[in-house]
C-alpha cells in the first residue's frame, strides 16, 4: 500500500510541469506551492534537448518575510529571466538572495537575472563553477541551440558553509554532503517541512555522474536519510513525500558499484558492460538511453584500474 502511494504521489506531482514552446523559446514556467511561501518550479525529467529549452532542473524560491529566497537559477540566461518574472507575479517580496546546490550548468546559468543580488554557493561549488563553466556553456549551447542565447557565466559570488542560516522569518538548515559531486548543498526548510536536495536524488531518472564518487555518495544518502522532513525536492525528477527518492537512487548507485567491480575484475571491457542487461527498474527511468551510457564512461574505468592495481604494483615490484 505505501508503495502504490509514493508512486501515485510521484505520477500526479510529475503532471504539474509546463510543456516549453520551441516557437516562442517560452518555458512556460509555473510555480507550484509545496508549504506556505514555499514554491516549486519543476523541469522536464528528461535529457538536455531542444523540446525542453535544456529545461531539466527543478528550482524553487521562498518567501522569507524579508524578501525572497530562490534556489538554483536555471540553465541559462532566458530560464533565469523568465523564473524571474514568475518570482514577481507569485509574491511581492523582492528577490534578495539566491543559493547554488551544486557546481552544474542548470544549478547556476540563469544567474545573469539575479546579477543585483547576493549569490552564495560552497566554497568546492565555486571552485568547479570556476573550473568548468566555459565547457558547460559550449555544451549546451551544442545542445539546445538558442534556448542558450546570451547566456554567459555570471558566478557565485560568496561563499556558504553548512549550519544553521536565519533569512528574515525563515530559518534554515544548510547541510554540505558529496558524492553527486565535491559539494552537494542541501536546504532543509523544518517550518514548511521541505528540503531541496539537489543532485544527491534522482526520482525516477537515471543519475548523472561526471563527478561523482560513489562511496561517498552512498555514504551521503545514508546521512540524509535520518535529516529528510516530510517533502524532497530533488534537482531531477518528481517531488515526491518521504524516503523514495533516496531509497532508489541508493538501490541504483549500489546496483552500479557492485555490477561495475564484477565486470571489471571478470576483464569486462566497456562495450561488453555497455551491452549487458540492466534491471528493468533501471530501464524504465527517464533519460535511460544516454544517462546509463554516461554513468559506463564516466566511472567504468576507474573500477578498471582498481581491479589492475594491485597486478601493477606486484609487477612494479618484482622489477626493482
């Protein structure tokens, strides 16, 4: 019974995301309330693609008495504008501080809107922004074509750590986990009984992976499994109540771990993983096709060099 409700909840919360229109390049954006003062806007659970306008995060923003709250931006400047103008037909509060969970393009390429306010990420997040932003908007410029046009890289400028955070009426629980990336940022909302967990879950999508580190990513589920409130707002995939979201990004991230240390120890090469059957659970979750592809390229190899190691390090040593 609990089962067919979080699926029934994760099926109508799904049905709440506008369509983009590619004539007009509009994202027809909404803005759907999850606790007083407390605002979804939720993207495609799908791939980067024109369909979308490269559209696939959620963000939200919150009324805080003193002005507005708004989490991650969007992936580019006509997002961040438009998220904008929904922020000012939603609430009169103004626009005073914005927050980046994490160092990827659709977390923080709408952040040309929000150039007049504070933009706060960890001091990790900043980093990689930094390191990776040039190569992130030649992507999805590839991508998404002129969904993209002027958009440029307007960086967080402060740094946020984790603790306790007061914003007007509001106060807030900032953790910091990893694994998704270096720094995964999660805001925790106990009054309205919400939390923004970024890219740590993944609801019924397959996850993305170019910086993640396994271990330490199911090492972060298990933590954030005993802070969850009632409410997750993953950055990819349906709002949904309760563990779901974690639960099966955990079964996943385990499935792979496993599955990808047994192939590599078997001498698997990457096209052989690439071809081998994936649980039908797996399968059927959005973005399957070029994700799971993604998830085989980007970690494979590190599973095949643990595997080889400790051969090289005996032949190292019988060499000297």
């Amino acid at each position: 019974m609990r089962r067919r409700l979080a699926l029934a909840w994760l099926l109508v919360a799904g049905a709440a995301v506008a369509q983009a229109d590619p004539a007009t390049l509009d994202h027809r954006l909404q803005a759907r309330a999850l606790a007083p003062g407390v605002w979804v806007v939720e993207g495609a659970n799908a791939d980067f693609a024109p369909a979308n306008g490269c559209n696939i995060v959620n963000t939200g923003f919150i009324a805080t008495g003193a002005g507005v709250l708004v989490v991650d931006t969007g992936p580019s400047r006509r997002y961040g504008e438009q998220l904008r103008a929904l922020i000012a037909r939603t609430t009169p509060e103004p626009v005073v501080q914005v927050l980046q969970l994490n160092l990827h393009p659709d977390h923080f390429l709408g952040n040309q809107a929000f150039a007049d306010v504070p933009r706060g990420a960890t001091a990790a997040t900043r980093a990689g922004i930094a390191r990776e932003a040039a190569a992130y908007e030649n992507n999805l410029y590839r991508l998404c074509g002129d969904w993209m046009k002027g958009t440029e890289t307007r960086p967080p400028d402060s740094d946020v750590g984790p603790g306790r955070w007061r914003l007007g009426q509001r106060q807030f629980e900032l953790v910091e986990l990893a694994g998704h990336s270096a720094s995964d940022l999660v805001l925790i909302d106990r009054t309205a009984g919400v939390a923004f967990v970024g890219g740590l879950v993944f609801a019924q999508r397959i996850p993305t992976t170019p910086h993640a580190d396994i271990g330490r990513w199911l090492a972060s589920l298990d933590r954030l499994a005993a802070l969850l409130p009632p409410t997750v707002v993953p950055s990819h995939g349906p709002v949904h109540e309760g563990m779901a979201g974690v639960d099966a990004t955990r079964r996943y991230l385990r499935w792979l771990d496993r599955q990808f240390g047994a192939w590599a120890a078997a001498g698997w090469e990457m096209n052989e993983v690439l071809r081998a059957p994936v649980p039908d659970e797996f399968r059927a979750w959005a973005a399957f096709d070029t994700e799971y592809t993604r998830n085989v390229v980007h970690l494979y190899p590190g599973y095949e060099r643990r595997t080889l190691a400790p051969a090289a390090a005996a032949a190292a040593a019988a060499a000297r």
